[in-house]
C-alpha cells in the first residue's frame, strides 16, 4: 500500500491566515471595524508563554489589535474576575482568551464562565459548549475546529456515516470534537484510559483524531487501512540521537508506522498544531462581525 497523504497544517494555517488578514482589511475599509484579542497569561508555564507570545504576533500579522494581560501565578480568582469583567465591558476587546492551565488556588470553570460568550473566543464557556451540543450557532473550541477543517480538506464536506473514534475525552478538544463529528453525522466514539479493547475500537476508525497527550501511544497495526489520522498530541520526548541532552516533539501516534496504513495523517510537529491559533484569529474575526451586528464572514 502506497504511504499515507501528510496533511501539511502549516500550509493549511498560512492560507488560512491569508484569508483572515483579507477579511480584516475588508472589515477596516468598510465599516471601520478592528477585530481585537485580548490574551490573559497567569504565572511563568514556559509552554504557555511560547503560545501566547505567538498569538500576539499572529493576531498582530493579521491586522487585528492583540492586549496582552500577564499577572502573577498568586493573583487571586477574585483580581482575576475582575480584570474579565473590565474586559467583558471594552469595545475594542472582540475576544478574550485565558489561557490554561490557570493556577491551582483559581477554580478555572469560574473564571471561563465569567467571560461574556459572545467574546468567548476559546468556545469554552458553558453557553457555547451548550450551544454546540444542541445544534446551535456558537464560538467553537479552535483545536477541534482546526482537526474538523482538516478532515473535510481531505475527505471532502460530507462526513456522513464515518466511524469515527476520538482518543480522549478534554474539555478542550475530546468532547467538542465528538460535538463536531457528531453533527456532521459521523458514528461517534469517544475512548479513554478506561476504555476497553481500546486497539479493536481503534481499527474500526475511519476517522481516528488522538487527543490524550502520551507519546506514540497509538501504534501502526492501532489503525485502519486507509484511514484518517488526526494527531493532537504535542510530546516533547529525549533524543539522544540528536545529541546529548537534545528532546524532540512526538505525537500520540507512532507517526512512522502509521503513515505505512493510514490515507491520509496529520505530522507532528507541522500538522494540528499551527491550525490551533489560525482558528483562534478566525473566531475573533467572527465575534467582531456578530458584536458589529454583521453577518459571518466566510473564511
Ligand atoms: N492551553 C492549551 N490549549 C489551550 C487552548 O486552546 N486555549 C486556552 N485558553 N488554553 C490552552
């Protein structure tokens, strides 16, 4: 059998933005509207400053206004509430993200359900969580709804009847990508470190997105012939062959087997990861337009 389809998000992700910085000038030319991101960073996670240092350069690229908010890891949740709540109330704020993991002493379910949802541009919130599961207009969570465009880029729009097996069950990917599947008519699974027969629920997949963070975790002989891979995992692992003391990122797949079998698979690094914060920019765009009264771009 001939190697899988890589599914290139980086190029994905840079068209992507292409489409949102036209978007944005089209905004500012006729209606005078500058989508802004607000971004609110708690504590020194190393991970999490090297994600919101790119959204702020990313948000910028494409036209938009980006707010930084950093604050110590001891702010308390009421400090916290209240820097949301001035946000919640500024006109050039479209969009709010908090990113996590927050600190141990914040009850992060709070605070994400104190930002307003239609500013909610992680899609976290319980109103959008809630609006997704019932088929309703929302802010979706942008890891999914990168893994969802990537799909339909390789298997076309219509989705309907793939068996589809998502690996995890986040808040932030596992459960709203299960919504996602599911309202494009996929037969969902959701399998997790309970799940039994976990490599049988596997191979039936036609659809296998793996979101659960264990490197390599899914071997080749895991996956359906011809299937589509979707691999959410970021690990960072040691590779000694690189050197002494040097790592690399690893996915939850064992990338090397499985692009023997799958179709079609996404690589690590290079693959969900860039779509991440290109559809973060993209519902900000979109919460500009409705908080403008405007109707959804098409981007
Ligand atoms: N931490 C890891 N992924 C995410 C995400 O998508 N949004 C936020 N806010 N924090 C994260």
């Amino acid at each position: 059998m001939a190697e899988a389809q890589i599914i290139d998000g980086k190029q994905f992700s840079a068209d992507l933005r292409a489409r949102i910085g036209a978007e944005v000038t089209r905004l500012k030319d006729e209606h005078g509207l500058k989508p802004g991101l607000a971004v609110v960073l708690v504590g020194e996670d190393p991970a999490s400053q090297v994600y919101v240092r790119n959204k702020g350069l990313q948000t910028l690229e494409a036209g938009m206004e980006s707010f930084e908010f950093k604050r110590d890891a001891d702010i308390s949740q009421d400090d916290l509430l209240t820097l949301i709540a001035g946000l919640n109330a500024r006109e050039d704020v479209h969009g709010i993200l908090v990113q996590l993991p927050l600190p141990d002493h914040i009850d992060s379910h709070a605070v994400l359900d104190a930002i307003e949802p239609a500013k909610d541009v992680d899609g976290f919130h319980v109103i959008n969580t809630g609006r997704l599961a019932t088929g309703m207009d929302s802010l979706v969570p942008c890891t999914p709804a990168g893994c969802l465009m990537m799909l339909k880029d390789v298997l076309g729009d219509n989705l309907s009847g793939q068996r589809a097996l998502v690996l995890g069950r986040s808040n932030i990917v596992g459960k709203p990508m299960a919504q996602l599947l599911l309202a494009e008519s996929c037969t969902v699974t959701i399998a997790h470190s309970r799940t039994r027969d976990l490599a049988e629920e596997c191979r039936r997949a036609d659809i296998l997105v793996a979101a659960v963070g264990r490197p390599k975790m899914v071997p080749g002989d895991w996956i359906k012939p011809g299937a589509t891979v979707i691999d959410v995992g970021i690990n960072r692992i040691d590779a000694p062959e690189k050197g002494e003391g040097k790592t690399r990122l690893v996915g939850d797949v064992d990338f090397d087997e499985a692009v023997k079998v799958a179709g079609a698979i996404t690589p690590v690094p290079g693959g969900v990861g860039p779509m991440t914060i290109a559809c973060l920019l993209r519902n900000t765009v979109i919460a500009a337009c409705r908080q403008a009264g405007l109707d959804d771009p098409e981007i």
